[in-house]
C-alpha cells in the first residue's frame, strides 16, 4: 500500500543527497585511502551527470564489482575491515555507490542513514569544538534530505530549505541537550575496541630514539592541563615525569615498566607538597605525568621502583587525576643489580665518548666535580640546539659529540647518560614534558606536546637519584622560558619573516589564551562529560545518577517539558488566519443586532437581507447591497473588492428606530 | 445488486451532501512510525552503542539530537493535519467503468503550506486488479487557502457510487512517522450506465418535425435565467442579479433543434442491463447528434427535448432506475 506519489530521484534530491555526503565525507579524506576519496568523486560526478545531464548508470555487473572491488580493496590496504578505519573507508565507499544507483526511495534513505553515520565515525577522530560545529551543519544538511526524500510537496528555494530545516534542528535541541546530560552514561566500552581505535594519539612513547621527541615537539597539541591548588613551582622546577629509560642498543632507548605496585618506593621527602589536579588529554598508553616525584599514587595507577607513574588502563579518553609531588627528596640505596643497569652500555659502541669520559674521569675523582666538567664540556663546545638535527651518522652519541654537534634535547640527554656511564656513574634517561604555559584567563597551566622534553638522572651515594639536565647547560631559556623562548614557535607571524610589533605579540598570546580557555571549558564539560562527570553535576543539582529510577523520573519530566515546549512552538505557527471578508461580515452582523435583528449562526446572507427587508424596509437597499458584496466575495467575483467591502460596511450605521 | 464500494443507495438528499463538511480534530488523529521510522530507530541504536563503546560524547549529543528531531518531527506531522477541513465537492459525472474523480475541497486555514496531504480510500476488495485499488490522491496544499482535489474512484456500476470511510494521512515532514485521520465525508456522484449495444439509432424512431430546420445548432446563445442548482458552475451565476437581490440565477444558453426521435426500452433487447446500456448509447448518440429526443421506459417518459439538462436528465434517470 504504497502511497507515496510516484517517487523519481529528481534533479533536488540527488543533488541535496551528495552535497551531504560530500560534506560528512570531507574530514574523513585526510586519513582515507587516496583510492576510495577519487572512486567516491567518481561515483557522485557520475550520478550528478546522470541526472543533469542524461549520462547512463553503470550495470549491476559493475556495480557489483565495485562493491566487491571495495571491499576487498580495503581488507588489503587495512588488513582487516573490522577497524575503525577501515570500517569509514567501507563506509565511505559504499556511500558513494548507493549515491550513483538511487532509484527508489528505500536507496535514498539508505545514503542518508549511512551519512548520519558516518557523522559519528567523525567523531572517532576529532571532537574539537569546529568538529562539533560543523558537523551540526551537516546535521542541518541531513534534515533537508530527509525533508526532500521524504515526500515531494511544491519545491522550494535553497535558503527556505536550510531554514525551515534550522527550525527543527533548534526546536530539537533542548530536549537533545535534556537527554545528553540526563542519560546514563556507562564507564568503558561495551566490547573490545578494535586495535586501531586510538591510532593518531600523539605522546611519549616506551622508546626513544633520536629524533622522536623533536618530532613531537612540532605539534602544539595540548598534552595535559594542570591547576595548582596553591602557587605553582618556578618554571624551571616544572620537570613533568614520564617513561624512564635505563636500557640502550646504542641507538634507542627503551623504557621498562615493571615492576609496579600500589606503594612507592622508600624515599625522603622535605619542603611543601604540592597538590595539583592534572587533566590528561588522551595519549593511547599508560603513563601519567606527575611533578618531579609523585608523593601519592591515584586511584587507578601503580608506580614502578623508578617513580614512572603508570595508570592501570590505557589513557583512551581525557582524564582528571588529582596528584601531589615533591621537588626535594632523597632517595635509599641502590641495588647491585640496578646498578650494573645503569652503567651498562653496549658493546663496542659510543668509543670516542667512552674516551673522552675516561680522560674526564681521570682529571677528576670527585662524581659531582665530573658531572660539572661534563656539564661544562657541553657549554664551552659549540653545541647547538635546534627542532631539525642532521642524521647523526651510524653511532648518534659519537656523531653528535663530535661531529654534528647540532641537537635536540634527547640527544643531549643520552650522549649525557652514556658519557656519566662510561666514567663510572649510575645514570638513567628520563622522559617527559617541561614548562608549561600559564594561563592568566583560567588560571591553569597548559602542556603541550612541543614541551617535551628529555634529561638525565644520575646516582650519587648518600643523595640518590638526582636530576642533571644537560640541555639546560646549553639553552638555559628553554628551561627557565619554556619552548618559546629556545626555538620560535612553529606556527606564527614570524614564519612570514616579519617581525610583529610586541604589543601584537602580546595581543596574539591573549587571544591563544582565551580559546585555550573555551577549548577547556569544552573538553571539561562537553567531551568530559562521562559516567564521573555526570554523577557529581547531577549530585549538585540533588539528583542520585545512580538511583535510575529517579533519572528516569527525571528524563521523563524533561521529555514533557521540551515536548510541550515544541508543541506550543510548532501550533503557535499554525493558528488560522482569520478571513478578513469573514471578520468584516461578523462586524456588519454585530451592527445588526445593536437594533435588534439578531443572526442565525447557520442564517445565510440572502435570507437575512429578507428578513431585514421586512422588518426595517428603510435599511433595505443598504443591507441588500452588503449582503451582495460579501456573497460576491465569498464566492470570488472579480468585480468586488474586499476594500468596496470594508466600505460599505464600515459606512453602514443602522439607527435604532428607522422612522 | 450486489453491494459495492460502501452501498448502492438511493439518491442522497442533496441537502444532506451540501452542507456536510468535515474538520480533521486534533484528537482523532493517530500516528505511528513508517518502515522508514523504524530504520531510522535501528541506527539510532546503533549509534548509541557505537558512543558508549567509543566513549564519545558527540558521538552521544548527535544521537540525542536525532532522537529529538525525530520527536519533534511529529508534531509536524500530527499539525500538518490538524484543522484542515474538508467538504465534498462538485463532482463530474461519469460512466461505469471508468474511474471518477471525486472531488474534496480542503480548507488549509492556516498561514502554512501543508505538503503531501493524501486521501485515501479503501473499498475493501482484494487489490488483485488494477481497478481494485485504492483510491489514491496525494495534495500539496497551499496557506491559507481552499484547495479541490479529485480523488480517482473506480465506478464498476451505473447508479450512485457513494463514498464514505475516507482516510487522510500524511508522511510530511520527514517519512518517519505517517499520521493518519478518518474523515466523516460522504462523496457522492452519480455513476452513468456504460453506453454498449448497436450505435446506430432506431430508425423508425426518426421523425422530421415540420419546422425548425433553420434554427442555429450552437449553444452560445443567451436563452436567459433560471434558478441556481447545486453543481451549477459558480462562473455560471449571475452576480449582478445577485446583487441585486434577485436570488442566485444561472445564465442559460440555448441550443440549436433538429429532429426528433423516441428512445424506446420496447426498442432494446437483451436483458435487463444490456437494454439499460443499450438506451444509454442511443441518448448519447442523440445527443451528441443535437436531435430533440425523448425516453420511454416502462416507468415512465422523459418529454422531448434537447440540450445538457436534458441530457443530463435522462443519463441520471437510466443511472438510478431499477426493474419493478
């Protein structure tokens, strides 16, 4: 029982159809397969030209070799179709066939469903505040399909289109915004996540190599975000502590996480504790990030001997983690074992540096007066610091420190570590980030990924484990100024090799500041907004999240509040004109009564001039010649004007007695 | 006589068809979701799972905002009826079997378009064959306007093909849910018997009146006034007069004469439908001749005459009558 009228893909529908697509589709292609973005172009140029310009659709031969060519195009390249990525690429490509073959309306609303969600797959990449917004756009886009899809009607223009499907979209939001912060939200995925699922996070990683760090530190991404419950440290006290490294091949380093338990290791602490709550942004692994040496472990994580605070799950969304740190500490002995680690260095490599420290160690005894000379060495030799060092040759340390000269900070730290080994003092790497940036307009500390860093810590007896950063000898302003200062920022008006005016620079950083402000207001309340979130905002409002009957109550309440709400929007636009011929007519009948000739509600105009006529004959010719415009009117003659009308009867002024 | 498409009935009162009209009432008006509707459900769940499981909350916000827009969608629906009101119109007259289009006119008073309003009826027969179908008519219909339109009805009999149980729905705004409304009208229109048999006229019936050779055979002179009647022509009507106070009056126009013949049921054969069908041709032929005839059936007579009223007069009398 059909009773849609003749449904054809017009010109209208097809083209609204693959401007959506085309719109969902757009992000996606910066990580899609070149091959599926140029067969998605193809398919929807093809349907476009089919119906503007009467081009012929493929054969279902071809199109079922597409859809199998897809497929298996995307099982080879993803070695898999059950990712996420893979799974957008299948999705993509799909969209863009069922776009080229719409022919009745099933297909029509099979595009739209498959765009709707490809909006979510959006999500899965980046869910920044222009990811939100424009995708509320394309969210407008859909509804104009749906509409358009949906049922023919008169056609319209673009703009009425997009406006009458904005009404919806916003009489919609109260409720979307009632349920978003009233429906439960569960903790952790449901089911396993495919491997991919947080590929593209950015961060420290187990292992480092030469290079890695300066190739994080051309990202601006905020790494985590830091509230200080009192004044925070100087920033060159801010030494954010990541994977420590204690084994090498001479190439990289790798850092070991195990073991790890719920106690820290025995350590002497002095000076104030600094409390901190620390909002993580999401890296893929497990490491957190504390101040300098972690004095309590959060709920959730462990610590290794060597103070790597790990959390027990991946760090997969955005997390607020209260910690405290010390910056003065001491620690116990060290074991046999762990320090044969940290003076192991890899047979046969690194020769000239192990020379160079035999020299230095031979000229002093004393550990801390080596560690100067080093520190010293490093100074006075022209080093330089820089984001983009040369290849280093087959032995980075000896390259760097005699040939190239020219690094970042881990090549500074591991030519530091393997130098202290090779003259007889335990030292290890440690990863991490450096600095921050403060924000004046929320008062918080930003970290970026461009602030990572990496130094060293070496053991001397009676002290401990101690930090000695040699990339500080070198550029003591990234230290104590942050990025900023050492290397240009990477993106900015200097890239244009103009120098901008300080009061510009400065207005510049303020600008930074507030977005970096709404950016955390946004991912605080907007993409935080999980199962903890939930339970202590609906806590402030008196409401027990995990008492469902009492949501349920309320998410029923809200539903009628934002149902009545657009029923009154929605009937409020639908509320009868009254006819003007008919309010006019009612006026005449009012006029009437006043002298006494009262009107049948089912009296019709003629009978009434009769009965007028015979009990007032002096107001006959007037009443007639009324009675004859409205019904002239009424049943639209052309010779009658609804303004000859108004006249006559605003004219007519009965008085109460005829005679 | 079998019983069809509602009941074969008598000539309605025509009073009774005038000033009936129907408003579509808020709370007679039931929705559900369409096949669409439920589709649209399984991606939304779909999409919810896919948020809890990635822990996104946009992913979360877009599908409460489609759940919302799905709601509030059928308020659009539910509004795109409510209030219309509907009266029957002026319907054509048409021969059996073939398809009348019965006409509705629908008042949208309301400053909106309201698009995709369907009229349904369902004559209850298996819908094996074409002319079974439904009765199906979708409108888009203008602000604040009156709108005729002609609800296609397949007529199998001659006699009054009466229509009630009508339906009105609506899928507007986005096909995911259809509301719906039975509507209180009663269509009427009166079914011609179909014209079958021998096209040539009886012969012997042929008479050569004395005069009126030289009368005009157009139709397009002023012949004068009579009394309006329900399914005149509004464009007919003449408003002066009506101003006037003279009463509704129909302009007439008069036809040309020729000759005249008796259309006799003594003169058919066959049985009782077929001489029905047979008269039916010879009054079409007749007419279409502009020959002054006049019908004799066993009831009665039609006196001789000539033009559409008395054209009319006889197709409707040989649509209703019945053997004794």
């Amino acid at each position: 029982m059909s009773e849609v009228r003749n449904w054809q893909p017009t010109k209208e529908r097809v083209t609204w159809l693959s401007l959506a697509t085309t719109s969902v589709l757009l992000p996606h292609t910066t990580h899609l397969p070149i091959w599926i973005s140029i067969g998605y172009a193809v398919f929807v140029l093809w349907r476009l030209l089919h119906t503007f310009r009467g081009v012929p659709l493929p054969s279902r031969w071809f199109m079922m070799l597409m859809v199998t060519v897809v497929i298996t195009g995307a099982a080879i390249d993803y070695r898999s179709v059950l990712g996420r990525d893979a799974g957008v690429a299948l999705l993509a490509g799909l969209a863009g066939l069922k776009t080229l073959e719409i022919k009745i309306q099933r297909d029509a609303y099979v595009v739209i469903y498959l765009g709707l969600f490809l909006i979510v797959t959006n999500f899965l990449y980046s869910q920044t505040i222009g990811t939100g917004t424009y995708m509320l756009m394309v969210t407008v886009v859909y509804t104009v399909c749906l509409r358009v899809v949906a049922v023919a009607g008169p056609s319209e223009t673009v703009l009425y289109r997009l406006n009458s499907a904005g009404r919806i979209v916003v009489q919609s939001l109260p409720l979307a915004v009632f349920l978003f912060i009233l429906f439960p939200r569960l903790p952790g995925p449901l089911w396993s996540l495919p491997e991919d699922a947080h590929a593209g996070l950015s961060g420290l990683s187990d292992t480092m190599q030469p290079g890695h760090i300066s190739q994080l530190s051309l990202s601006d991404k905020v790494a985590f975000r830091v509230r200080f419950d009192s004044r925070p440290p100087p920033p060159d006290k801010l030494y954010w502590r990541g994977p420590v490294m204690w084994d090498t091949d001479g190439n990289s380093w790798t850092a070991n996480t195990r073991p790890r338990s719920r106690r820290l290791p025995a350590m002497e602490v002095t000076g104030t504790t600094i409390s901190y709550e620390m909002t993580l942004e999401p890296h893929g692994r497990r490491w957190m990030f504390p101040l300098d040496v972690p004095t309590y472990v959060p709920r959730g994580a462990m610590v290794t001997p060597d103070l790597q605070l790990l959390s027990l799950r991946k760090i997969t969304d955005r997390r607020r983690i209260r910690m405290s740190s010390h910056v003065e500490y001491s620690m116990a002995a060290l074991s046999v074992g762990d320090r044969g680690r940290a003076l192991a260095l890899p047979r046969g490599k690194h020769l000239k540096a192990r020379e160079l420290a035999l020299s230095m160690r031979l000229r002093n005894t004393n550990d801390e007066a080596l560690v100067n000379d080093l520190l010293k060495y490093f100074r006075e030799m022209p080093f330089y610091y820089t984001l983009r060092p040369p290849l280093p040759g087959p032995d980075p340390v000896d390259g760097f420190l005699f040939d190239t000269r020219t690094g970042f900070c881990e090549h500074y730290a591991a030519a530091f570590v393997v130098l202290a080994r090779a003259a007889g003092i335990p030292a290890r790497i440690v990863t991490g980030y450096q600095g921050g940036e403060r924000n004046p307009l929320g008062d918080y500390l930003i970290v970026r990924q461009r602030d990572a860093h990496a130094w060293a810590e070496i053991w001397t007896a009676g002290l401990g484990w101690h930090r000695v950063d040699p990339t500080a000898a070198v550029v003591p302003d990234r230290i104590e100024h942050g990025m900023d200062a050492a290397i240009p920022p990477i993106i900015g008006p200097d890239l244009l090799g103009i120098q901008p005016p300080k009061g510009l620079q400065e207005w510049l950083r303020s600008l930074r500041h507030g977005l970096d402000t709404i950016n955390n207001s946004w991912n605080q309340w907007i993409l935080g907004y999980g199962s903890i979130r939930q339970r202590a905002f609906l806590a402030a409002l008196g409401l027990d999240a995990r008492d469902w009957r009492q949501v349920g109550v309320w998410i029923l309440v809200s539903l009628l509040f934002c149902i009545s709400l657009v029923a009154w929007w929605v009937w409020r636009g639908q509320q009868p004109v009254p006819d003007p011929v008919v309010k006019l007519y009612q006026g005449f009948t009012t006029k009437l009564s006043r002298i006494g000739v009262s009107t049948h509600p089912t009296e019709g105009p003629l009978s009434l001039v009769d009965r007028v006529g015979s009990l007032r004959p002096d107001l006959r010719s007037e009443v007639t010649r009324i009675a004859g415009l409205y019904v002239g009117l009424r049943y639209r003659d052309d010779d009658t004007t609804v303004a000859e009308f108004a006249q006559a009867v605003k004219c007519f002024r009965p008085k109460q007695d005829g005679k | 006589m079998a019983a069809y498409s509602g009941s074969m009935v008598k000539k309605p009162r025509q009073s009774e068809l005038t000033t009936q009209s129907h408003a579509v009432l808020r709370q007679r008006i039931y929705i559900l979701p369409t096949a669409q509707g439920l589709g649209y459900a399984l991606l939304l769940i779909i999409m919810l799972l896919g948020a809890i499981n990635y822990d996104s909350s946009l992913g979360y916000a877009l599908t409460f905002l489609l759940v919302s827009l799905a709601l509030t969608s059928t308020f659009y629906t539910h509004g795109n009826l409510s209030g219309l009101v509907f009266r029957p119109g002026a319907t054509p007259r048409v021969f059996a079997g073939n398809t009348a289009d019965l006409q509705i006119c629908v008042r949208n008073a309301i400053p909106q378009p309201r698009p995709a309003i369907v009229v349904r009826y369902d004559n209850g027969r298996a819908k094996k064959r074409p002319m079974d179908r439904p009765g199906l008519v979708e409108a888009d219909l203008p602000a604040d306007d009156t709108t005729s339109i002609a609800l296609p009805v397949f007529a199998p009999r001659r006699g009054w093909l009466v229509v009630d149980g009508l339906t009105i729905a609506t899928r507007h705004p986005f096909g995911l849910f259809r509301a719906w409304s039975p509507i209180q009208l009663e269509l009427a229109c009166l079914v011609y018997p179909r014209p079958a048999g021998r096209p040539e006229l009886p012969r012997r019936a042929l008479q050569h009146p004395n005069s009126r050779e030289n009368e005009g055979f157009d139709g397009d002179d002023f012949a004068g006034l009579r009394d309006f009647r329900h399914g005149d022509s509004p464009k007919g009507i003449h408003w002066k007069a009506a101003a006037k106070g003279a009463g509704l009056q129909v302009k007439q126009f008069a036809g040309g004469g020729g000759k005249e013949i008796w259309l006799d049921w003594l003169a058919t054969s066959g049985d009782f439908e077929e001489r029905i069908s047979q008269l039916a041709l010879w009054v079409v032929k007749a007419h279409e001749q502009r020959l002054r005839f006049g019908l004799t059936l066993p009831s009665g007579q039609i006196e001789k005459s000539q033009g559409e009223a008395h054209y009319h007069e006889c197709m409707g009398r040989l649509a209703v009558w019945e053997a004794a």
